[in-house]
C-alpha cells in the first residue's frame, strides 16, 4: 500500500495553512482523513491535489480547501451535532466526524451512500448516521444542530435548514444560479433572527430537491 502521509502534509501546508484555514482542530481533521480512500479506484495519486474529483453520477468529491473552509467557517466544535447535505464519497464527513460528536449526512444517490457507508464502516467512521434522500428538508427529528453544511448549491436558502439550527448554529451553504454561487454563512441568533455573511464566489453541483432545483439540469426549479 502506498503511503501517502508525506502528501497530506503538503497538501496542509500548500493548500490550507498559506490560504487562511488556521483552526487546528480543523487541520488536524484533514491531517487524520486518508482521501485517497475516498476517491475512486485509480485516481488515489490525485488525491492530494487541491481540486474536485469525479466519484460517478456526475458527481464530485470537494476540492480539499473547500471542505477545510466550511467546517472552519461553520465553526464546528469538539461534541457538536452536525448535519451535512450531499454526502457524495463521504469524504468531508468523515473530517467532520473527527471533530464533531455525531454526524448525520444525507446523499440522494443510493449508490454514492452505500459507497460511503462503506468507506466509513473500513474507516472506523462510527459517529456518522447516513439516510439516503432529499436533504433540503434537512433531518428534523435528528437535529436541532450546532452546525449544518450543505454541498450542493441551490437558487435560495433552503428555510427547512435555518430552522434546524440550534440557537448560535451555523449554516454554509453555496446559493445562486447553478454555474456559480455565493458561498452563504447563516447564523441563527435566536428563534426568530438569523445573520447572513457573504464568504465568496463558489461553484458546487446542484442541490436538486424539494428546497433547491427540480432536477439536475434544467436551470429552473
Ligand atoms: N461532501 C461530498 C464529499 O466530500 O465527497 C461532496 C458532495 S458533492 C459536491 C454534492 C453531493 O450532493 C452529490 O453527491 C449530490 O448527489 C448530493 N445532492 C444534491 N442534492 C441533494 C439533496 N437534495 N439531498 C441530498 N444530497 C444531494
């Protein structure tokens, strides 16, 4: 088996610490997270590259500096529940699980949240709950959550989510038209308030679902 330790390394120094991410429970996450165990058979070299990767159904695992950013961004803490929408090869809720308390992630594609069960059953992943289905609504009877990371953009904040976060949660959330979006940061400040921070242009795949578009290629709801 190859090691691939020494990258990992490089990608932390390279591509998070010199572009900002400084929590260190979140560099130590992505230190303990081997992706080459995330992306499909083959393209385990590339792993440690700073970009996206096909993992079928015209779906991708995030580039490594993205998942660094949201956890850091949603200010995820040691003990914290967690629920992420898309959970694609599974790869950043495993970084989450070694932070967080419990994760509960959703993917709609049966066949990438069999993959990713998988990966987290080898892994020793075992504070992560999957349910296969539309994730916009979020997990209501799982939550309310401490912090709430969505992978796939959709044309508006889906309000299912804004109202399972705790009190002082936080939501991030890519929103806008499906080619690009504004990566958004929701932070509930009570029961009835909630604070919104732009964190910069992003492209992700569609959230295609009750509370994003209809499916995934009409530009359209
Ligand atoms: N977090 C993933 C990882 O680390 O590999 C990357 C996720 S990929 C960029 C986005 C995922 O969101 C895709 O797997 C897609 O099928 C899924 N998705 C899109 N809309 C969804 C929805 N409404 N509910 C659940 N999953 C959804």
């Amino acid at each position: 088996m190859i090691d691939y330790s020494r990258a990992r390394e490089r990608m932390i120094a390279a591509h998070l610490s010199r572009r900002g991410i400084t929590n260190p429970d979140v560099l130590e996450a992505m230190r303990s997270v081997r992706r080459e165990t995330f992306v499909e058979p083959g393209y385990e070299e590339f792993a440690y590259e700073d970009t996206a990767l096909s993992i079928g159904h015209g779906q991708t695992i995030s580039q490594p500096y993205i998942v660094a950013l949201m956890i850091e961004r949603a200010e995820v803490r040691p003990g914290d529940i967690v629920l992420e929408i898309g959970t694609g090869s599974g790869y950043a809720a495993a970084v989450l699980s070694r932070i967080a308390g419990h994760v509960y992630t959703i993917e709609r594609h049966a066949g990438l949240a069999g993959a990713a069960q998988r990966r987290f059953a080898e892994g020793g992943y075992d504070n992560i709950d999957v349910r296969i289905g539309d994730g916009s609504t979020g997990w209501p009877k799982a939550g309310p959550f401490d912090a709430i990371l969505v992978a796939a953009g959709g044309p508006e904040v889906p309000h299912a989510l804004k109202e399972q976060l705790d009190i002082g949660g936080h939501l991030v959330v890519p929103v806008g038209p499906r080619d690009e979006q504004r990566l958004m940061k929701i932070t509930r400040v009570n029961a009835t308030d909630f604070e919104e921070q732009d964190l910069g242009g992003v492209r992700f795949v569609p959230l295609v679902g009750e509370q994003g578009w209809s499916d995934d290629l009409a530009g359209s709801r």
